[in-house]
C-alpha cells in the first residue's frame, strides 16, 4: 500500500494552500497546521459545503490485516472528528458482558475479598452482549435476560503422592493456584436451552486469579451484568483502539551517497531505500507507512534542510484489538451503529421537543 | 473548547430573559425572541459526538447561496466541568433561521456519514474475507 506522493523520487511541491488543507506538517519545534480548516466559505474558490455524494466518492476503507482479534484497516477521505468518535466508542461504548457482583461465601485465601473481587472483575467474558439486557437499576437479582451466573470453587490441599524431600509447590500440593479456567457457568431460567452451544465462560483460561496452600479455599459466585466502558475500564471490549494518521515524507532534493546512507538511518527501517542510479547511490522514500515519524532527520543540520515530513489529515491507520469476547470486525460495526444510535436519540428528542 | 466561526467574526449580544424548557435529555435556553442563538444541553455526551455533530454542523449547506454566507454563524460545545456528564452545544444562525434546524440537519448528515462508513466497512471486510478464504 504506497501512497500516491511517495512514490515519485521528488514529488511536485504541493501548492501552499492545499498543503495547508491537506496536511498536518512536522516541524522542528512543533507540529503545525493540526485543525480542520476546511469549513464553507474559509477559502475562496473551493466549495467546501457538505456534499455527502463527494464524500461518497472520496471515501475509501481498506483492509490490511485482519485475524481472531487483531484488525489494522485504513480510513481515507473522512475526518478527524468522527474517526475519533469511533476511536472513542470503541474504547468506552461499546457494550460488553463483565463479573459486577461478586458473592463471597468463603475465601481463606490471603488475597482479600476485595482484591479478589477486583481481580475477577477485569477478566474478560465471553458471551455475546447483544444477547443480553442492561440490568434494571433497582433489581437486585437479577434475570435470565441480564444476568450471567459464574462459580469459582476451589480447594487446595497436600499431594499425598508428592515425592519426600521436594521442595517444588507443583508437586507438593495440588489445585494450589486458581485460575480463571477454574470458573464455571452455572446457568438461570432457561440459559442452558439458549445458549447451549454457546461456551459461556472466561474467554482466557490460564489468568492467575490466587494462589492457595493446603486447606485454602475459595467458594465464589458470580454475577455478570452488561455495562460500557465509561462506567468501568473491565466492561471496555477492546484491549485498544488507536489510529495514526499515514506519515508522508518528500525529499526535497536528490540525496545521494553518505548522505544517502545517514538518511536511510534517520528512519525506521523500510522507509528509505538506496538505490543505484547511473552508478551513484540514490535514496528514495519506499514506504512512509512504516515510518514512526520520531523526526530523527531533523536533529541534522545538514539533512534537516533537504526533506519535509508531513501527515495526511484525512487517511487514518486504524488498529483495532479485542480482548476476544466479540471479534474485531464486529466491534468497529458495533461502535458505528452506536454512534448512529446516539443521532436517533437527539433526532428523537428535537422531534419530542417540536411537538411542544 | 474548539470554536469554529465560519465567515465574518459576528457575535451576538445575550439579550435579556432566558426562557428555559426542560425537556427530558434535553435542555433549551433561547436568548429572548431569538429562536436563532440557542444555547442546548446535552445529557450523557462528551467530545465523542460533540466534535463530530459541531463538524458536521459547520460543513451545512447554506440555503441562500451567496459568497460568504452560511445559515450557521457560529457552532462549538463545551464540557461544562469534567465531573458533569453533560455538554453545552451552542448555534447561532443567521437572518432568523430555528437553530434547531441546522442542528437536525446536522444530526442527519452524521447519520448518513455513519450509515456509508459502515456499508463500505462491511462490504471491504466481506470481500477480505472472500480473498482469504481460498488460501486456507
């Protein structure tokens, strides 16, 4: 994936009023030109007002990588104040399936209750929160429809059959650490029938929630209900969600040689290549994607002058990681329909209001 | 917090009375007669839909098509203080128009960004999907 302005050994300089449109400029001492500035009427002879056919044709989504929970697509043609809505539901409002309640019926462990309640709070549960309801603020029950009941029952005791004089705790003991495959569903109402394929249960089986010695136990059960990020960091879906904008690097002048060399090293590795023209060593840029943009070349004096770095405003680099309770393709569609949902709710209410 | 003024610089001085409606998740409070300078109240929103509604709302079309003049003179929200979960989004229009017109315009427009976004998303990770389907 190479954008258009990086493929040419000396791109035509862009004139001054699109560059300030179109890019956000690393300088020395700052980043300059970060704010949206094409509103209507800002600059004369463009015609800036919202056309949603123009946005349509200019919009692009491109998929890079996508596996189980690990999604890095690309957003071209759109804002940055809705990428960063999406950033910002995808982290705090979409709604996920997470411990709340937590019922202590014995823990003679040395984790406190509270440690251990918070603990189980942050693991993540796989159970599709679609399925689900918010739970009714005043119910402290809880239903079949909101409510997903766990239990963690363990008992550590001494290994009869440990070998004599061994010092090692796996052999010594046996259940002596709990993990978070020790918990199981206990199903309500008629949980079992929906969701009898469905594994209800830690998405993770092998996080360390205690660590017992002979005649700990731990007798637990759990209530999960749905929540959103906002309320608590455990109900947010993804491990992160953060964009970059695509870095865009021009050479000002042909570089070649040492200089050439010093160059490639400025940034990471991939971006630069040197390559052999008329038997001069010529740097050209290959692949600003990869860049990290740390502006090491602008620490030389002697190189600072000779390129300009720069972002592309409107093309961000999306990287979506889920926890694993939903995959990552889904949570972007879910945080889009939230946003769209967020709209309806006003749209909504100023039709409620106009009524008046 | 962000104000964009899109054309002239042209502040409106608050006129006397508030007239305040309570409105569920809602609160208005109109400076006067002038249906045009509305201050709204937005319950349970931060920056996630205040930047992008005060984006689109900014970007509106103008209904008089002439250099320099846009229904909206002015858009921008603030976070009123960080323990409250609530915005104040205020529009000021031009030449009388309701302020809760560009607002819905806006609210719709963002609908419809939305909608694209998530009809070109589906149909980009469904063709992924296909591609990689006969190399495993």
């Amino acid at each position: 994936l190479e954008t258009l302005s990086s493929t040419s050994k000396m791109a035509a300089p862009m004139s001054n009023v699109d560059e300030i449109r179109d890019r956000v400029i690393l300088g020395e001492f700052g980043v300059r030109n970060v704010h949206t500035t094409d509103y209507p009427g800002n600059y004369p002879g463009y015609d800036d007002t919202w056309d949603l056919e123009k946005f349509k044709k200019n919009f692009r989504i491109d998929i890079v990588n996508s596996d189980e929970n690990m999604l890095e697509f690309d957003m071209i043609g759109i804002d940055a104040a809705i990428a960063n809505a999406f950033r910002r539901i995808l982290l705090a409002e979409v709604p996920t399936m997470a411990i709340e309640k937590v019922f202590v019926y014995n823990n003679t462990s040395i984790i406190q209750d509270e440690i251990l309640a918070h603990r189980l709070g942050l693991v993540p549960i796989k159970a599709d929160p679609r399925l689900f309801e918010y739970r009714n603020p005043e119910d402290q029950e809880g239903t079949e429809i909101d409510t997903i009941q766990l239990q963690l029952k363990v008992k550590c005791t001494r290994n009869p059959r440990a070998p004599k004089d061994s010092s090692d705790p796996k052999e010594l003991y046996l259940n002596h650490m709990v993990y978070s495959g020790d918990i199981k569903w206990l199903p309500i109402g008629n949980q079992a029938d929906v969701f009898a394929d469905a594994k209800i249960g830690p998405v993770h089986g092998d996080i360390l929630l205690a660590q017992l010695r002979p005649g700990q136990e731990l007798d637990i059960v759990m209530h999960c209900v749905k929540g959103i990020g906002k309320d608590h960091a455990k109900f947010s879906p993804v491990a992160t969600a953060s964009y970059r904008l695509l870095p865009e690097i021009t050479l000002l002048q042909t570089i070649e040689g040492e200089q050439a060399e010093r160059l490639k090293r400025c940034f990471s590795p991939g971006v630069i290549e040197i390559q052999n023209v008329n038997g001069r060593k010529v740097a050209k840029v290959v692949n600003s994607r990869l860049d990290t943009c740390s502006r090491e070349v602008l620490r030389h004096d002697d190189l600072k002058s000779l390129v300009k770095l720069g972002r592309v405003r409107d093309h961000f680099i999306f990287s979506v990681e889920s926890t694993g309770i939903l995959p990552a393709d889904v949570l972007v569609t879910e945080a889009i329909n939230v946003l769209i949902s967020k709209c309806q709710k006003f749209l909504t209410e100023l039709d409620a209001a106009e009524m008046d | 917090m962000t104000h964009m003024i899109c054309g002239q610089q042209h502040i409106h001085a608050a006129s006397t009375g508030h007239v305040e409606r309570a409105i569920d998740a809602n609160m208005v409070r109109t400076d006067g007669a002038d249906e045009g300078c509305v201050t709204f109240v937005l319950h349970e929103e931060d920056h996630t839909l205040g930047n992008s509604l005060r984006y689109m709302i900014m970007k509106s079309l103008s209904r008089v098509v002439c250099f320099y003049s846009q229904d909206v003179e002015f858009c921008g929200y603030s976070i009123t203080h960080p323990s409250e979960s609530k915005i104040n989004f205020r529009i000021q229009t031009r030449d009388g128009v309701a302020a809760s017109e560009p607002l819905r315009s806006g609210l719709n427009n963002l609908t419809e960004v939305c909608k694209h976004v998530l009809h070109t998303f589906e149909a980009r990770m469904q063709a992924f999907r296909d591609k990689e389907e006969p190399m495993s």
